[in-house]
C-alpha cells in the first residue's frame, strides 16, 4: 500500500515539527531501547556513552543501554569482542528454517537461484535486527562492504552465500591476513572478479587490481601497473571447479604462469600455488595495508573525515595492525576505546545508510519480522539493495552519499509503523500498554524518548496534537502510529 496523499501532508508536517528537536538537542541523542522491557523508558536522559553505542550497534536497544550502564562501555566491547561467549540462540533460532546457508556449493547448484538469494538477504537484516552479537554483525556489514560481491554476476547467486559463512563471518573478528587470504580462494570473489579467465598467454588483471586498490593496500598504496601486471601473473590457475564438485576453488597448473615474476620488489620464484600465497603474504603484511585497514575503520565508526578529523587515531589503528600482524580486534580496541569512546563528542555526523536506517527502525520499534521480501524492496528504493552493490569497492560509507532521496524513508516509516509492510509487525497494543501514557502529550514524549532520545519541545508537540484533533483523530491506537513514523522520517532518526 502506498502513502496517501492525506499521510504525506501530515508526515512532512511531523517531519518539519521534530526537526525542532535540532535545536534543542545534539543530533547524536542516543537512541532509545526495548519497548517490552519498561524499566528505565521513561527517565532515560542524555549520555554520551549511549551515542556511541549508536555507532557500534544497529540501533542501540534499551537492554544494551542499560548493560553499558552497569559495566562501562569498555566493558560491553570486551564482551562484544567476544561474541561466541554471548548467547544468540534466539536468533539462531529465527535462521534456523535457512538450509541453504549450511549448504556447500555444490548441494546449492540443485537449488533455485531466488531461494539461495531470498535465504541470504532474510537470514543477513534478521541478524543485523535481533543479535545480541552487535558489534560482530556491525564488523560482518563491514567486511561484506570491503570484500563486496554482486549476486547479479554469473554463478555468485549461489557462491555468496558459502563465501558469507566460511570467508566474511568466519573472519570478522580474526586475522586481516586469514581473510585476505579466505577472500583469495573465494570462488564467489574469482568469478566476480573475473580470475577464473586469468590464464598464462592472457593474463586477466581484473582481481590484482581491486586485491591491491581495494582489499589491501589502497589506491594510493604505492604499486604501479608493473606490479598489477606480476600479481596476475601469480594467480594465473586460481580458478574454480566446473564439473566435479562445482563451485569450489581450484589451481590449476596447466594455465599458471611458472616464469619468474618480481612483486613490489620482491622476487618470486615459480612455486605454482605458492606464487600467489606468497603475494598474499606481502600484501598483508604491508604498511599500506594497516594504513588503508585503519583508515577504512576510523570512517565507519568516528568520521567521514578520517584524517582531516582523527587522522591521529588511523595512525595509532595502523601501528596496532603492524604490531599484531593484523589481529583485528587488537585495532578495533584501539579505534572504538582509545578513539571513539575516549572523545568528548563526535568529530562529524553519520548519515545512516538505508541498511542502519531500516534495521534501527525496526530494533527500536520491537517489530516482528521474518526479514522477507518487503524489507528488501525498501532498501532497494532506499539505494542499497542487499548484496547487489553493482561495483566492487562496495556501498559508499560517507553521509553524502545518501543524503538524497529521502521519500522512500518516509515512505517506509509510514508502512512500518502502520503494519503496511508483509511479514513485519508493531504490537501497538502492547506497547501503548507498556507505556502506561494517560494522554496523547504523554505518549508523544514516550515516543520521543524511546526513538530520538528526548522529547519533542512542548510547542511544537501540542501544535501537533491540535492537528490530529481538528482532523478527528483523538484515539492514541490512531495517533500513535502515524506519531512514530513522523519521528523515524525526522532528521535526527536520520543519523547515528
């Protein structure tokens, strides 16, 4: 169902009525949590400790915020850099029904190629939704955008999804080096980048190029074209399986240049195979590669301005990548506690891209949801269509970026909260119970304090509710939903 034209009007005006809130209050205002757990909603005031919780979450629910409370925000990071110590079996148990994510590539060629990518993209927002694991499925979002892959290419459809289980959430909190390496024997990642047609009397230097620009050492990392030319050369035979158990990676000799090569400086000897590992090796352990990791990481969680902000910090990030040999919590402890939460305040906004805007809305709302089709035509109209970004270097992590095309936004603010969208559900009933509000001004406060952190200035509260009133909506079930959804189509839900 698409917005009326009556809901529109009265959505931009919402809209324009809790920007007010600007005015009155930091933009990062944390972000509120669980409807269902009531203790602590309605006396929830401003912390810098839940405003950074914004960053390293979905949207920070009221659980989260509470425990952050109790242990210190280094404390909740330490337990979130241990994510197999904390007890995600209820969202196990929302996946539990995805088969083909336990699947190797060759059971998911008998597949159909809707239900392997319908699987992937319901199994992904569910986790990001409902996982006590935030801050792991925050770095698997991450590394999915780093090593990104579009399902639109070739046999990908069914090859992304073993290279999500065994390569990108296998990896997420491990070694850089593992996964560069994980990433390397990815079929999904050689026949969307094309080295399955790398071949010794023509080489494709398709996956050299985007292994050096965007995997590791960055655009500027210092290698030139000869260099781009010699990696191909190293992974010439790197390939994948076509008829015995297809879909899985292969060297095949036959087609692998066995000549001498020198790489960024270094000579390489014909080891088949081991030509390419090598070069992994060097790649990963290079200084442009910590410098390139560091920046990459300081721009998700601090600044769209990583070094003209906090370029102090992508340093101290890049030192702890070289002197861990690329242990990937030994940096984010550096970004997200020495940076990120030791600031007096964050250098810069970060615009949600439409994937943290759709997953907030529906933490913060308690929705129930299977994660299907109606989510994902969202993000689609939103600009981020799940696992089809069409080029490699991934979704752009800027503000500016997304800044545009605001209406779909609303337009699912409206559909959310009205329980418009298939397979997505607000309990209003529970929660206007839980709230205990006695009158429509209570509830307005409620509502701005669970989505946007404070409540809505008096003024302009009231201006609203006459509007609802001179309209003849009185009852708080009809006000209520219409209410939330100007809140997550204002601009301060807009950021994180």
């Amino acid at each position: 169902m698409r917005v009326t034209r009556r809901e529109f009007l009265r959505l931009a005006a919402l809209t324009a009525a809790t920007a007010a809130v600007q005015a009155c209050s930091p933009v990062y205002r944390q972000l509120a949590g669980d409807p269902i757990l009531p203790a602590g909603w309605h006396s929830i005031s401003g912390n810098w400790t839940f405003s950074v919780l914004n960053r390293l979450t979905f949207g920070a629910r009221l659980e989260e915020r509470q425990l952050a409370e109790q242990i210190g925000l280094a404390g909740w990071i330490e337990e979130q850099l241990s994510p197999n110590a904390l007890d995600d079996s209820a969202t196990d148990w929302r996946v539990r029904a995805f088969d083909s994510l336990h699947m190797t590539a060759d059971e998911l060629d008998g597949w159909e190629k809707r239900d392997v990518i319908a699987e992937l993209k319901q199994a992904t927002i569910l986790r990001q939704v409902y996982s006590k694991r935030q801050l792991y499925e925050i770095m698997v979002e991450f590394w999915s955008d780093h090593f990104n892959i579009a399902i639109t290419k070739g046999l990908v459809w069914m090859l992304k999804t073993v290279d999500d289980r065994e390569v990108i959430r296998a990896n997420a909190l491990g070694n850089f080096g593992d996964l560069l390496r994980a990433s390397a024997h990815s079929p999904a990642m050689l026949i969307y980048l094309d080295n399955q047609a790398n071949h010794k009397d023509h080489p494709n230097e398709n996956y050299a190029r985007e292994l050096m620009e965007l995997h590791s050492l960055g655009v500027d990392g210092g290698y030139t074209q000869e260099d781009v030319m010699e990696l191909a050369r190293c992974l010439t035979g790197w390939s994948v399986k076509k008829h015995f158990w297809p879909g899985e990676f292969t060297f095949n000799t036959d087609v692998h240049d066995m000549n001498e090569k020198v790489f960024l400086g270094r000579d390489i000897r014909p080891e088949g195979i081991g030509e390419g590992e090598f070069a992994l090796e060097i790649l990963a352990a290079h200084p442009s590669t910590a410098q390139h990791i560091a920046q990459k990481l300081v721009r998700r969680f601090v600044s769209d301005q990583p070094m003209e902000e906090a370029g102090w910090l992508v340093e101290r990030a890049a030192n702890a990548f070289q002197s861990t040999n690329g242990d990937i919590q030994a940096v984010l402890r550096v970004v997200l506690l020495d940076g990120l939460a030791a600031m007096s305040e964050i250098p810069s906004p970060k615009f949600k891209r439409p994937l943290h805007y759709v997953a907030s809305a529906l933490r913060l709302m308690n929705a129930e949801s299977d994660g299907s089709l109606a989510l994902h035509e969202a993000l689609s109209l939103m600009g981020q269509p799940s696992f089809q970004w069409p080029t490699p270097d991934g979704p752009p992590d800027t503000s500016s970026a997304w800044l545009g095309n605001l209406l779909p936004r609303w337009q699912f603010s409206l559909e959310l909260t009205q329980n418009q969208l298939a397979k997505t559900y607000i309990d209003w009933e529970n929660l206007l119970a839980i709230s205990g509000a006695q009158d429509p001004a209570e509830l307005a406060d409620l509502l701005g304090v669970l989505l946007l952190g404070s409540p809505l200035p008096e003024t302009g509260r009231d201006d609203l509710l006459r509007d609802f009133e001179s309209s003849g909506v009185k009852e708080m079930n009809e006000i209520a939903p219409i209410l939330a959804a100007g809140l997550l189509a204002s601009p301060n839900f807009q950021y994180r």
